[in-house]
C-alpha cells in the first residue's frame, strides 16, 4: 500500500508541476481577479482528473534524488514554456488595443489591466476583456489544457530539453504576434494617417482656424465610431488566430 501511494503520488507530482506551471501564466487564470487559491484548487483538481491519461507517458519513478529534482525542475520550465507561449498569442490584442487607443487620443487614459496586472490604455483593457470572455465562452480554454496534455507527447518526462526548439518558437510566435497586431490595429493606423493628413490639409486651407480646438473632440468622435464598428471584428479575428495557433501547438 505504501508503495502504490508513492508511485500515485509520484504520478501526480509530474502532472502537477507542468499543468500549475502553466497554468499560472495562462491568458484568464492568471488575472489579478482570479484569486491564487482558486488557481491553486483548479490545477489541483484538474492534475487529479488528467493524471490517469498522462500517466502511460510518464517513465518509472527515479531511485536516486538527483533524476528527481532534475524531472522536476525540466516539468516546471516546459510549465512555464507552455504559459508564455499562450502569453505571446494573446499579446496581439493588446498591442491593438494599444494603436487603437493612441488613434483614438486615450493614449494617456489608463486603467489597471487585470488581464496582465498592469497600467495600459483603457481601450486595450475593454478588447483584452472582451476578448477573454469570447475566449472562455467559446471553450477556447479547452484547448490550452489540451496542449498542456498534449505537450507529453511532444516534451516526453526524463528526456533532454530541446533548448534551441524553445528559442527558436518563441522568437516565431512573438514574430507572428506582432505582425498580427498591426494587422487587427491596421484600420486605426489608416485612420490616423487620414485624420491627421486632412487635419493638416484644412491647417493650411484656412489658417485663422484653431485647429487644436476642433480636431481632438472630432478625433475622439470618429475614433470611437469606428472602434464600436471594427471591435465585433476584431475579436472574431483574434480568438481564430488564438484557435489556430493552439492547434498549430498541438500539432
């Protein structure tokens, strides 16, 4: 009996370790809101759920304490790997959030983000919010635990850390995550370049007009205008190029 609660126990450990490390930087569970016991409860709960799967992936416990703490420290970095992966597709929003409100002219309203701890623009704080909750409504979270899953397939217990796989994926994601930030903020850039070209057209057109007074309340008009009508768009586009890129992971 003792021996079986041991290799139980063990098995569990290995889950736990990569499924918490990871689940602590995933995009909703590692908001400020999300209270540390509740994400503590929920990798626990989830760890015991997943472990009967994982466990024909898992190699024999180790004997010798120094394969032990080597499974264990290789489990909490391919944890975090999986985390700040999932970290770097979201962050397309915010830096649409980002371009949107410099268009807009609420570059420097900010509010405290939950999403990412931190002070950003409060339109990246309305789209990071909109856009989790689109994510957990459409089951996209499913598919993060999924890749967690998935991972021993690919990242088996025991084997060497393929260090330059890790480097070179993270410098591709964060590639495609800027290229598709400007791609989702591409209409507020284009409306910046527009606004401030006729703005500085009617300048020169009739110069005894206070310019100043007449484009900031015309800019914020016209930039929520057109945030109310590109936001619907916006998140459609992200949560697929969140899916894919979880997929493309998982596969």
């Amino acid at each position: 009996m003792i021996e079986l609660l041991n290799l139980n126990m063990y098995h569990f450990l290995m889950v736990f370790l990569r499924l918490g490390s990871a689940l602590m930087l995933m995009p909703g569970f590692m908001s400020s809101y999300v209270n540390m016991n509740v994400r503590l409860s929920i990798a626990l709960a989830l760890s015991l759920i997943l472990m009967p799967t994982v466990v024909p992936h898992l190699p024999p416990q180790p004997t010798d304490i120094l394969t032990f703490i080597t499974y264990v420290l290789e489990e909490i970095t391919i944890g975090v790997f999986l985390g700040v992966v999932m970290q770097f597709l979201y962050a397309a929003l915010s830096l649409a959030g980002s371009l949107a409100g410099q268009a807009i002219g609420f570059s420097n309203a900010q509010i405290f983000d939950p999403t990412f701890q931190t002070q950003s623009v409060v339109v990246e704080s309305f789209l990071s919010i909109i856009a989790l909750t689109v994510i957990f409504i459409s089951d996209i979270h499913h598919l993060m635990i999924s890749a967690v899953v998935d991972s021993y397939y690919i990242f088996p217990v025991g084997r060497d850390l393929p260090w330059g796989d890790f480097a070179k994926d993270l410098t591709t994601r964060l590639n495609d995550t800027f290229i598709m930030g400007f791609k989702l903020g591409s209409p507020f850039i284009a409306f910046t370049i527009v606004f401030y070209t006729g703005m500085g057209l009617v300048s020169r057109l009739m110069p005894q007009l206070n310019i100043f007074f007449l484009s900031l309340p015309l800019q914020i008009y016209l930039g929520i205008g057109l945030l109310f009508i590109t936001t619907p768009m916006m998140i459609l586009w992200f949560t697929g190029y969140y899916d894919e890129g979880l997929n493309q992971f998982l596969h």
